[in-house]
C-alpha cells in the first residue's frame, strides 16, 4: 500500500522536530501512535528511515532520499488546490519558496518581489537566505524545501533532476581603500563564499595581487575592513552595490572574472504560474 498524504506529513514532522514524541505534539498523535505510524510507514517502504536514540530520531540515508520525495511531494498536493483554485477565479495566490544566496535576496530579488505582488497581491513569497556554499541555493530546491533559487553556476557545472536559466553574468571588481597611496600592498581580503571558482584561474596570472591573504566571515565584514584601510577585495558586482563611505571601486578590464547567476527549479515547479511570473520579474531586474 502506498503512503498517504498523512504519513508523508508525519514522517517531515518527525525530521523537522527531530523527535517522535515532537512531532507527535505538532500533528496532534501521542508518542506511541507516531511510533508505530513510522515503522509501518518503514514496512510499506522496505527500508528503516530513521535511526532512534537517546536524542531522538534523525534520518537514515534511505529516509534522507524519501524526505525529499515527501516534501516534493506534499508540495505538489498543495499547488494542485492552489493553481486549480486560480484557475477558477483568474488569480495568482499562496505561498511561493525562494532560496538565495545573501547578495541575491538584498539586491536582486527585492525589485522582482515588488513588482509581482503588486500585480498578484494574494501570493506570498517566502525567502531562504542560503550561503551559497556547496550545494547552497540550488539544493534547497533539490532537498524540496524551495521552488525556485538564484544561485550562481559554473559552465562546465551540472544540476542533475533540475531545471536553470540565466539570469545574469556579473563581473568582478578590484576594491580597495579610497586615497590610499599603494593600496596594493594590503593584503588581499576574501570569504568563503566568493565563489572562487570563477576567480581562480584569473588570479593565478594577477602577479600585481598580494601574496597576503585574509580570510573573514562574510562580504559585508569585506567591505567594512576595506573602508577601514585594512585590505583590498576582489567582489562581484552584486556584493558592491551602494558600498560603505571609504571605498573606491576599479573596474580590472576586458579580461575580469565574472560569475554566472541563474534561476533553478525542479521540472514540476518551473510549471506553476506563480513561478513562471517570479522568473519574468527576476530577469527584468536582472537587466
């Protein structure tokens, strides 16, 4: 027999609170009853989805893999009603799931989000801010926890079950301290998520870069310490709109890095109308 809606919501309620007795106060069961929900659930799969223990209970990688065809799929249940609904009444209404990397969701997706609520004012965006390390944005989609994501892609990259557009292509710049006399000789400000990838290769032939290195928290932390005189930076354009007093932006010419930045859902999400208008919005603020 198949699982139904109600075990699906149960087995994301036990990985969300990370424990039976949790999840049974979150969709109105007792310890027990979640108990043997779960292990018939276990039988009907063939597979154990999550481990127990003192500190409760996590997902086994069968339960990792079938949590992500939960959410999906509760997802897709939701949007039936949903669009049907619209459909019905000529409207655009709900919740619509963004996953962005920091610089994304302050300066991208605001102007989007602007524009598509005015003109459909019964949907309800929901953003995820994501750093976009590793799997960043784009696996929150893959996970099911987001329907569309802006995130950044190399060209020779792939996203395996998912679907990307592009958005933009922005270039890098060279920041560093305003009236400084030899600025070069700061050491080199960076983070974890500045996409280095698509720097790399550049600053291997960049002699003139410093050889010092600083590595901080974030972009924002970049910025701040470049203002104060204590580095310079290398930052995609998205990172230096409306920089800190103190900061002095040169553009590194015809051969700079630049990073790709694309919209990612899944091949059932990118049908749904609310994400279809998302993307409209995001590619005319994008230009």
């Amino acid at each position: 027999m198949d699982l139904s809606p109600s075990d699906l919501r149960l087995l994301v309620a036990v990985e969300h609170t990370g424990s039976f007795t949790a999840a049974g106060r979150e969709v109105g069961l007792s310890q027990s009853a979640v108990s043997h929900a779960v292990r018939e659930c276990e039988r009907r799969v063939g597979a154990v989805l999550f481990e127990r223990g003192r500190r409760g209970a996590s997902p086994t990688p069968a339960g990792e893999r079938a949590l992500v065809h939960a959410r999906q799929i509760l997802r897709q249940l939701e949007l039936l009603r949903t669009e049907a609904r619209d459909a019905a009444a000529g409207s655009v209404t709900g919740t619509v799931r963004i996953a962005a990397f920091r610089t994304a969701a302050a300066h991208l997706l605001p102007p989007a989000l602007d524009r598509l609520t005015t003109r459909f004012p019964g949907l309800k965006p929901q953003v995820l801010v994501v750093p976009e390390l590793g799997r960043g944005a784009a696996g929150e989609v893959a996970d099911g926890r987001a329907d569309l994501a802006i995130a950044t892609l190399d060209d020779h990259a792939e996203l395996p079950g998912l679907h990307h557009g592009d958005l933009l292509t922005e270039p890098y710049l060279l920041v560093h301290p305003a009236g400084h006399p030899r600025p070069r000789t700061l050491p080199l400000l960076d983070w974890p998520e500045n996409c280095s990838s698509y720097t790399r290769t550049w600053w291997r032939t960049q002699d003139w870069l410093p050889s010092r290195r600083l590595d901080v928290a974030d972009d924002s932390v970049v910025l701040s310490m470049v203002a104060q005189g204590i580095g310079i930076a290398v930052l995609p354009r998205l990172t230096v709109i409306g920089p800190p007093p103190g900061v002095e932006l040169v553009d590194l010419g015809p051969d700079r890095p630049t990073r790709r930045l694309v919209h990612v859902t899944t091949s059932a999400a990118r049908h749904s109308l609310a994400v279809r208008e998302l993307i409209r919005e995001l590619r005319a603020s994008a230009h």
